[in-house]
C-alpha cells in the first residue's frame, strides 16, 4: 500500500496525466501534426511583420509568454490580448503580421472578432486547438490540431494538460524558427543582456587572463622557481608549456599537495605536474565554463589556441562576471 500522503499522490497522478498528454503530442507530430506544423513555420519564417499571439484565459496567458519565447529567440512578436482587440487593439495588427490564435475549443467568442479582422485583411492565421471543425479551426489558415486528451483536474475543468501541450508546441515552433534562422548565442546574448542568463552568454575571450597576468614556465623549470610564480600569480596553479608554446600541463595546489613529501628543491615541474588540463576556447560560453569547472571540481581552466595556451579563467572571474 502506498505511504505518500494525499498530496503527493495527487501530484503524481497529476503529472502522470499531463506525461500522457504530451506523450499524445509526440505521437501526433510523428503523423498529422507534422504537416501543418512545417507549414506554420515556413509562414512565419516568410513574414515581413510579427507574429501576433492570442487568445483568452489560460490560453491567453499560455500565449503571453510564447510571444516573449519568440521575441527572445529572433521571431518578432506581441501578445494581443484577445478581448481588447475588440476594442480597438486590431489597429496594431497589419497584413505583413501573422497571426497565432490560441484556444482549446477553438470556439472563444472573444476571438471571433480578430478572426474576422484576419479573413478581411488576409493576415495569414495559425489555430492552435484541439477544435477541428470549430470556428476558429475551419477559418485558419494553418490548423495546429491537439489531441484531445484529459485534463489532470480531478474534475476535467481547470486547463492543465491542454495548456501544458500548447505551450509544449509553441516553444516548439520558437525553436524551429530559432533553428531555422540560425540563431546563435551571441544573438540571444543581444535580447538578454541583463542578469546571470546575459553573463552566462559572454564569452571566455571577455573575462580571460593574458598575457603577462598568465603563471607561465618553460617545461624542464625547477620547482622552486615555479613556486615563486604560483605564489606571485596569485592563481593557484602554474601552466606548464613546452619549448615550442605548446600546453604542456598545469600544477595545481592539489598537484602541490600530493607531492608535499618530496623534495621540492630537487624536483622539476615535469616531475608533478598533471600533463592533460581541462581547456577552453576563447569562444566557449561562461556558463558552459561554470558547468566545466563544477563538473570537475577544479578552480581555474586553461584557454588554448591550436594547443597553445592564451589564457586563464578563474572560478572568481565567472564570480565577477555574475555567472556564479
């Protein structure tokens, strides 16, 4: 017998219920979805104007944040709030627009309204509902058809699985356009420039040391002389390059640690040091950086050119950068 408490089952059923919906999803865009979703995506990739996002309720609020999806990923759009069209808002809809109507039923009387306004103005128009033979389903231009699947309310009432399922292919279609146009991280970088999501898409090349700030020695340097650099640096390691500026390998207090019982006087930095260092490029993402650095439990990385070290990230860096 279960131990959960009420709660936590009706959590699990809950998304039991909504897995099973998207996984009704999937099977539809491997069969009749999959046409019309191309066609949504090559009408909107062919617009001159924005995509204008609405509906009304859940739908609507589903539909808010899909246009900031798509704003955010290089498709222009706005969320026209389908009840305010009716009210003077369909002035700030024009023919190079395209139209994405959001509603389970697809019988929304609150779109009627920008329905008509699309057919007269001939502003191409995606349904997304599960409403095949609705109005909204048979006015449309491109016919986004959900499957219809049970909601996760215990009461089939509050949308939940349909709201989860049309955000699911809304994201889906910002990303196919994102795909579509080639949009990099440096152009998402432009729309977020705020915040740890804007530093998390600077690049190495911006936070990196060089130069003469680099702990840099010859392979075959003793090791008292590479002390001397490590604790100048300031870094807590010694990048190690060989005679043609090559990376050779890197000491590290770890490395220091381990050989704390040697005679350091003796030793050269080829005796310690660990001969295959985690690099980056000078392009790498900071927050692929923060992910490489905490996945290897290590403080600083090396940058390398053609194997020839350039550079040097330190945990405090990404720190500085509002990455970590």
């Amino acid at each position: 017998m279960s131990s959960h408490s009420p709660a936590i089952r009706s959590a699990l059923n809950t998304i039991a219920v909504e897995k099973a919906g998207m996984s009704a999803l999937e099977g539809a865009l491997q069969n009749g979805l999959a046409e019309p979703f191309d066609r949504a995506v090559e009408t909107i990739a062919a617009m001159k104007g924005r995509v204008i996002v609405t509906g009304i309720g859940k739908s609507g609020h589903i539909g808010s944040k899909l246009a900031a999806t798509f704003a955010s990923t290089g498709t222009p759009a706005f969320f026209v709030h389908a009840a305010e069209a009716n009210h003077g808002d369909l002035g700030m809809i024009n023919s190079n627009d395209v139209i994405l109507a959001l509603s389970w039923s697809g019988e929304t009387a609150e779109l009627k309204g920008i329905v008509s306004y699309s057919r007269r103005f001939k502003v191409p128009l995606i349904a997304l509902t599960s409403g095949k033979e609705s109005t909204l389903g048979r006015e449309s231009d491109v016919l986004l058809l959900l499957p219809k699947v049970a909601e996760a309310c215990p009461h089939g009432v509050a949308p939940t699985t349909s709201t989860l399922m049309q955000l699911a292919v809304g994201d889906a279609l910002a990303l196919a356009l994102l795909e579509k146009r080639g949009f990099t991280a440096t152009d998402f970088r432009v729309f977020h420039p705020g915040g740890s999501l804007g530093a998390s898409l600077s690049h190495v090349k911006d936070v990196m040391h060089r130069g003469e700030e680099l702990p840099l020695v010859k392979i075959g340097t003793p090791m008292p002389e590479a002390m001397r650099i490590h604790s100048h640096k300031h870094f807590g390691c010694v990048i190690v390059e060989n005679e043609d500026g090559t990376l050779a390998g890197i000491i590290t207090d770890g490395d220091l640690t381990r050989n704390v019982d040697r005679p350091m006087a003796t030793l050269k930095v080829d005796d310690i040091m660990t001969r295959s260092p985690k690099t980056v490029s000078p392009n790498q993402l900071l927050g692929a950086t923060l992910a490489l650095l905490n996945e290897a439990r290590i403080g600083a990385v090396i940058v390398v050119e053609e194997n020839r070290p350039v550079g040097l990230v330190h945990f405090h860096d990404l720190l500085r950068a509002g990455v970590a």
